[in-house]
C-alpha cells in the first residue's frame, strides 16, 4: 500500500466519523447512509495498509 500515509488516512477516517454523529444528530438518513459507508469502506482500507506494513515489516 505504498503512497498511503496512514496518519493522512486516520485523519480522514476521524472526519468521517464525526460527518456520521453529525448525521445521526440531525437525523438526516441519507447522509447517515452515505458517511457510513465511506467510514467501512475507509477502516477496510486501514485493515489493509496496516495487513501490508505487517506484511513488508
């Protein structure tokens, strides 16, 4: 996972977390929706990068 920084990805990963509170607290379903699966699909790309560093490590 080469040209992944990790902090840069965990920062992101910390904003879309607040994007799904914020979501939650308004109560706007399609943005929940929407933040939530960026969130999946930014943490399996976390598993990922952290999988590979093991990996080269």
């Amino acid at each position: 996972m080469n040209g992944i920084d990790k902090k840069d990805l965990d920062e992101v990963i910390v904003k879309t977390y607040n994007e799904v509170k914020t979501a939650v607290s308004t109560h706007s379903e399609k943005s929940i929706h929407m933040y939530s699966e960026a969130l999946r699909s930014l943490l399996e790309l976390r598993r990922h990068v952290v999988q590979a560093e093991s990996a080269d490590g």
